[in-house]
C-alpha cells in the first residue's frame, strides 16, 4: 500500500513550516459573563502563554447612576444607592446617607449611628464572604465556594430579619438615621451568626492547602509606589504596606470610639490580598461584638416621619464623603443648590480604578493561568466601576 | 495539610446536618415584617395619593374603582404594578392611615406581565 | 473641633503664598481651594510635593446658566490625612483644559476619559479619550443638564397610549 | 406545537442553565447555587457555554452593550430552549425606567417565557417559577410581539 505512494506526497520533516514567533500573538477577551462577578470584559493580547498587553472594556453595567440622583429626593436616592455596588449594598447606603446628613447638617441619634456602623461591619463581612467564594471558584476550589456562598446566606438572614430584605436594605440606612428599629432578640441571633462565621473562618485556614498559597503566592505583585500611582485603595493597598484605613484616618459615624487595628502587609501579591482580607474578617467581628455591647436606647431616625417629595428641601452646599468599603475606599461629592434633589452626584467607587488602571497593569506579562487568581484577588464589583 | 486533618474534616462534615434547606419540603421561615407583595385596606384608604408620589419606580397610581364600587368607593385608590414595583417599602412607610402592608408572600412568577397588576378591589364577600 | 485647624489652615497659607485661590477649611480633614484654569497645573505639581499623592476623584458640575463647567479635583494626602478639594472652571461652549496626567499618571487619565465621555470636556495631553463605557453612541453627552433623560426616555422607549406607561407621563 | 412541548418535556428533569447575570441576579443567584438552596437537587447546573444551556437566566437591568451579547447567547442555545427573566427590570425598566442607556422592556429582545417579580426575587420564587414553567410546558407562547407570530407557525 505504501509502494504506491510516491516521494513529492511523502510529508518529511523539513516540510512543515516552523511557527514563527510573531505567529503566536493573538487577541483574547477574557469574556463578559464570568462565573464570579457581573459583566466585564478585558482584551487581552498574547504572545504564547503570557498576556503581552491588558486593556479593560467596561460598560456592561453603566445606567447612568449620578444623573439618576440627580431626578428623585434623598429618600428615594437612598433606595436607588443601595443598588449602586450590589455586594456591599449597606455601605453604600451609608456613603449616601452621610454626604445628605452633612449636606441637611441634622443631629443623627447616638442609637442610629450604632446601628449604622453594625450593619456596615455586617455588609463588610459578607461582601468579605463573596469574595473567597468567588476567589475559590476562580481557582476551581469548589468546596471553598459552596462553603463561603453557604455561610453567607446566615448573614443574609439577618438582613431579611432587621431590614425586611434578603440582598437589598431598600434605604435602610437613610438619610437621618436607619429605617427601622432592631427588633428585639436580634442581639443574639447576630451573635450566633458570628460564630458560625468564626466556624467558617476556621474551616478556610484549614483550606489553606497547597492549591490555595501555591496558585496566588507570587502572583500579581503590585509595588508600593506603583499602588498609590495606580489609584489602589484599601485592602489592595494594604497589602503593599501601606497603613491606612479610611476608618481610621478619615473616621466617621463612631469609628474613633472603637478598637479595631488594620492589617498590613508587605508582599502586594495575591496571597497577600487575601491574607488581609481574611485578617479584616476577624477586624469586622470584633466591631460588630462591641457595638452590640454598647448600643444605647433613643430614637433611630432624626424626622421620625417621612417627609413627602414635595416638601424636602436639602440645603444649599457641597460636601465630600469617603468611606471605608470592603473593596476600598468608597466616595460621593454631593452639590445641592437649595432643591429637593441633589443638584450633582458624582459616585467613585473603589473598583473604577481597581478594574482598570490596576488590572491593566497587573495582567501585563503575567500568565494566562493566573488571570483568574490576579482578577478575584482584586475583589472586582463592576457594578461600581460603570455606575 | 497533613492526612489526618483531612480524615479529621472529612469525618466532621460527614456527620454533621447538612446546611441545606430542602426547599419544597421545608423553608426558611420568613420574618413578620419582610417586604414583599402588597396588602390594600381600601376602607382606611382616603386617596391622599403620598404613596403614588414617594414610589421611586412610579409603581403606584391613583385610579378610580369600577363603577358597581364607585358610590361606595367615591375617591381614587392606589393601583400597584408590580412589574415596576422594586419592593422598597416606602408606600408602607409613608402612608398616614398605615392601610398599605407588604405581606410575605413572594410567588409571583407569571408567564405574561400584566397579570402583576394589582388593583384595588373592596375587600367584599364576591 | 475648631482649635485642632492648625493643619487645615497651615495648608492654605503654605498655598496661598504661592498662588492666587480662594480658599476655605470647611471642617477637620476638609480644605476647598478655588483657583483659575491657567495655572492650574502649577498648582497640582506643588501640591504633590506637599503630600497630595491621592487623586480621589475628578468631577464635573455643568451650570448651564452660568455657561460653565465646574471641575473639582478631590485629593488626599496619606501623610498629613487631609483632603483637599481643587475647584476650577471653564467655558462650556468650548470646554477644554490641560490635563493632570504628568501628575498623577494613570489615575488621572481613567478620569478624564469617563468626563470626556459623558460631558464632552477636552482634556489636552490626554491621548486616550476614546469612549469608555458607551458603544456607538451618537447623542449629546449625556450628563450634561440640557439632555433631559426623562424627555429622551419617553421618545425613545415609552408611549403614552399604553395604559401601563401612563405613569412615566406626570 | 406540540412537538416543541414533547421536546421540552425532556429537559425536565436535567435543566442546564446559563446565567447572563447583569448586576442585581448575580447577588441572589449565589444563593441558589450555594449549599444553602441549593439548586442541584433539581439537576439545575450552570454550564459555562450557551450551547449546552436549556435555560437561559436573565436578571438584572440590561444596558444597550449587553443586550447585544444577551441576544448573541440566545441564539447560541440549542431549540428546545427557555428564558427566564428574573426581576422587575425586565418586565418595565424597574428601578431605572428614567435611564437612557438601559432596555426597558426585555421582551422587545428576547422571547420571555416566564416573569418572575421582585427585585431581586427570593430563591423560592426561582424555584417556583421553574416548577411552573416545566409542568406546563409547550403551552404558553413566549412573550413577546416579534416572537409570539413566529411560535404561531
């Protein structure tokens, strides 16, 4: 059979082409639906296994959030500001609540700004909880993400229990104070909560196996001088050494009265992000542990009633709020000329330069599989970046 | 990790009740105040119409009632379209005669939208 | 609160001894300077050497009476734990102005990319302004006051006949 | 007709699901995959690609940009196909009905077979609505003007 076959067809080894290296080079989108997070796309360009160039393509979510305030009043804008990053939706509540309540100049009472600070640690701790999950589902470590999403939903419990919604306050913290009152007994149903979260805090260091260290240690080190050029904030940047933490620079609500200290470490890599990030867990048990001890009776919102549409008026000014988020550090400069509604809004969340500056330049020459260590160790919500 | 961590873990979880809620046999219990669909006590209702302003989605709308109801029922009432409705719970909050509630029942999946229209029907023996 | 300002206070004069501003200390860690368009960048330089390594947030106020744009630069200093709030304005017919890259690199330049987008400011020195978060869009820029949202919606996406969009025609 | 039921009728009891998740689904979907609901006691698995997907999950607003990659992925999934749309901003614009870079009505997109309210809607309600979906299956047309005259034929 062979014998028929004559030489021209006879495929030798000089006859295939060696690839050349320019051959190599192709563009890849690291896809808009991602299994740990909304919709966000980056264009990648590759030489082989490494990414030679990043270049992000948000714009999944944008619905125009800053000009959305600008057409409904405060209590309605606190609706609206829980949806601004989905994850975190009591911090932004806050955000919102205290660039109007500087803005209105009102005297919130000492039990409100309680209650406050507890939801905010609560909203931190399961936004904490996605993230590992989300991070452990990127590494394909399935059981962490079962684990964390299911550990969550206790949290979400106690949500539906204070605030009447599962995933959305809708406004709890608003404008003046919170919406309702604690409702009795809920004390020790956050305290149980907690321990099932310092149960499953326990069960994520015994995870830490070889998959966890050995696929983010090393992986998507930011430098110092880099972090702050960059724009990086919070545990992002606490993890290339910088100590600051808004709540304690910056400190709002009854943050100067607690004791809690920031974790601070010196690799920038992935490892240590989420090193930091599992510390500040332990950070936001220990908040929550002592506000609940010294939460104080009073009243909960300053005009007990809500005010209709028509008769709100904020008064004429312009303010700056920074807040600590899980992510970063949240921000709202808000101008009012003496109107109902804001005049302008302008949202910065921490993700609109975590996804885009820092992420452009963490992928730079890292390898295709470290993509998804180095995007989930970000702790990305592109809810916050489009607004 | 050394192996008998892991036979250790493995063990704890093995015998331990697994976190899941069977959904169709047993469920969660939902609190008393969770906000979901809406409850109209149309004889405390006076039309004054604050939860049709407050409705950051324009969800609520004052309408009037048929005509077999209109002498017994002569003002507008709020008409709720939970199509648009984000279940915030200012309308409950804002509502002076405190006769709008937001019950806890949450199956209101539809095949075709305007079946989530709710409008406000006397609460009569038909 | 008012005796512990020293530093507040210390950062204007240390500013105003260089530059003509309006300035004022709002409250503690809170300083707002008003500055005109020229030098503007002069400003950002001696500022960063002050301490302002942190460029929070740029932001764009549209007053259509006025007919100008309002930029506020939101800068925060790690080390003297103050933000500091640099306002400017600019023509709105023609809004152009020098851009704070040489400053603070990337951060500056992913801010100046969404403002351009979305209110159509001209940032020079900026080469990247490509749209960041719309795809083929064609309209105005659409956070500027004079694009109604509410007027586009209801062209666009409503009609009034419907009974169940009444509602968005108040 | 009633082949596309009898066709339907076998994807009861393995339902494959793709998630096109804008902002506010993605929080309420982890839920349901997480061990606390728990979706794949009723053989529910999110599968990475459209072209294993039986059902496809829609929730949250969708911008004019995904809209576009929303409708790519419907036609990605094979015929014997469902959509479930999650939420109030795909039955009428929700929360940002005043938006100008958001889709109002998703049914002008992408035929609908079932709604479920709530912003976001609770697990039960997700499941709920999936046991009505695949009991009765084949005999609601999807929803939608475009579609509705094409499922006639």
């Amino acid at each position: 059979m062979t014998k028929q076959m004559n030489e021209k067809e006879l495929i030798t080894i000089e006859h295939i082409e060696p690839i050349v290296s320019e051959d190599t080079d192709y563009n890849f989108y690291f896809g808009p639906a991602h299994s740990g997070s909304g919709n966000f796309g980056v264009k990648l360009r590759i030489d082989g296994e490494k990414v030679t160039s990043a270049r992000a393509d948000p714009g999944y979510l944008h619905r125009g959030f800053e000009k959305l305030m600008e057409y409904r009043v405060p209590m309605q804008n606190a609706v609206l500001s829980d949806r601004v990053c989905i994850l975190e939706a009591l911090n932004w509540n806050l955000v919102h609540a205290e660039a109007v309540d500087e803005l209105t100049g009102v005297e919130i009472p000492q039990r409100a700004r309680y209650i406050r600070v507890l939801m905010a640690e609560l909203s931190r701790l399961q936004s904490h909880l996605i993230w590992y999950g989300a991070l452990s589902l990127g590494l394909g470590f399935d059981t962490g993400f079962k684990m964390a999403f299911g550990y969550r939903d206790y949290i979400l419990d106690i949500f539906e229990l204070i605030t009447g919604g599962r995933v959305y306050p809708a406004g709890y913290i608003c404008p003046g104070g919170v919406r309702r009152d604690l409702p009795d007994g809920s004390e020790n149903k956050i305290k149980r909560v907690l321990d099932q979260t310092e149960e499953m805090m326990q069960k994520m260091k015994d995870f830490d196996n070889i998959v966890f260290s050995r696929r983010t240690k090393g992986v998507g080190t930011l430098r110092t001088e880099d972090a702050i050029r960059l724009g990086a904030t919070g545990p992002v940047l606490r993890a290339c050494g910088v100590e600051t933490d808004v709540r304690k620079d910056d400190p709002y609500e009854i943050y100067d009265e607690l004791d809690f200290d920031i974790p601070v470490r010196e690799e920038g890599d992935a490892y240590a992000r989420c090193l930091i990030r599992e510390r500040e867990m332990e950070e936001s048990i220990k908040i929550i542990k002592q506000v609940l001890d010294r939460i104080p009776q009073g009243n909960i919102r300053e005009p007990a009633k809500i005010t209709p549409p028509s008769r709100v008026k904020i008064p004429e000014g312009e303010v700056y709020v920074r807040n600590e988020l899980a992510r970063g550090e949240g921000c709202a400069y808000m101008r009012s000329v003496g109107e109902g509604e804001p005049y302008r809004v302008k949202i910065r969340g921490p993700d609109f330069l975590h996804m885009i500056p820092v992420l452009e330049h963490l992928l730079k020459g890292s390898q295709i599989a470290d993509i998804p260590a180095i995007y989930w160790s970000l702790n990305i919500c592109p809810a916050d970046m489009d607004r | 990790m050394s192996m008998l961590k892991t036979i250790e873990v493995l063990f704890e979880t093995l015998f331990s009740k697994p976190m899941t809620v069977k959904f169709p046999y047993e469920a969660i219990e939902i609190p008393e105040d969770y906000r979901g669909e809406h409850e109209l006590d149309i004889d405390k209702c006076v039309g004054c119409g604050l939860c049709a302003e407050i409705c950051p989605n324009r969800a609520v709308e004052m309408v009037e009632l048929p005509e077999e109801h209109k002498e017994k029922y002569p003002k507008t009432y709020p008409r709720l379209d939970l199509g648009k409705c984000c279940f915030c719970g200012l309308c409950q909050d804002i509502c002076p005669r405190k006769c709008l509630k937001l019950t806890k029942n949450v199956f209101l999946a539809t095949p075709d939208p305007s079946a989530v229209i709710k409008n406000p029907m006397p609460k009569g023996p038909q | 609160m008012a005796e512990s300002l020293h530093k507040e206070s210390k950062v204007i004069e240390d500013i105003s001894a260089k530059f003509k501003i309006t300035g004022k200390v709002q409250r503690e860690r809170r300083v707002w300077v008003t500055i005109d368009k020229d030098n503007l960048i002069a400003l950002c330089n001696f500022v960063k050497e002050l301490g302002f390594e942190h460029l929070s947030a740029i932001s764009v106020t549209d007053w259509p009476e006025e007919g100008t744009f309002e930029l506020t630069y939101h800068l925060w200093s790690y080390s003297e734990k103050i933000l500091l709030t640099i306002k400017t304005k600019l023509d709105r017919t023609d809004p152009v102005i020098d851009s704070v890259i040489p400053v603070w690199r990337e951060n500056a330049q992913i801010h100046e990319r969404e403002l351009h987008e979305l209110f159509g400011v001209e940032f020079e020195g900026n080469e990247d302004l490509t749209p960041l978060f719309l795809e083929d869009w064609d309209g105005p820029p659409p956070f500027r006051k004079d694009f109604d949202w509410k007027e586009y919606v209801r062209q666009q996406c409503y009609d009034q006949a419907n009974e169940r969009e009444r509602a968005y025609y108040d | 007709m009633v082949e596309q039921a009898t066709k339907m009728k076998r994807l009861i009891n393995a339902i494959w699901i793709f998630n096109w998740f804008n902002s506010c689904g993605f929080c309420e979907l982890i839920p349901l995959v997480g061990s606390r609901w728990d979706m794949e006691r009723f053989g529910m698995i999110i599968t990475g690609t459209p072209r294993h997907a039986d059902v496809l999950f829609i929730a949250g607003y969708q911008t004019l940009k995904s809209i576009k990659r929303a409708q790519v992925i419907y036609e990605q999934m094979p015929d014997p196909k469902a959509v479930i749309a999650l939420g109030a901003c795909t039955m009428s614009g929700g929360m940002y009905w005043d938006s100008y870079n958001t889709v109002k009505r998703l049914a002008d997109y992408i035929p609908v077979n079932i709604y479920i309210p709530g912003c976001p809607p609770r697990p039960e309600a997700v499941f709920e609505a999936c046991m009505k979906i695949f009991h009765h299956v084949g005999a609601v047309p999807p929803h939608g003007k475009k579609f509705a005259k094409a499922h006639k034929g």
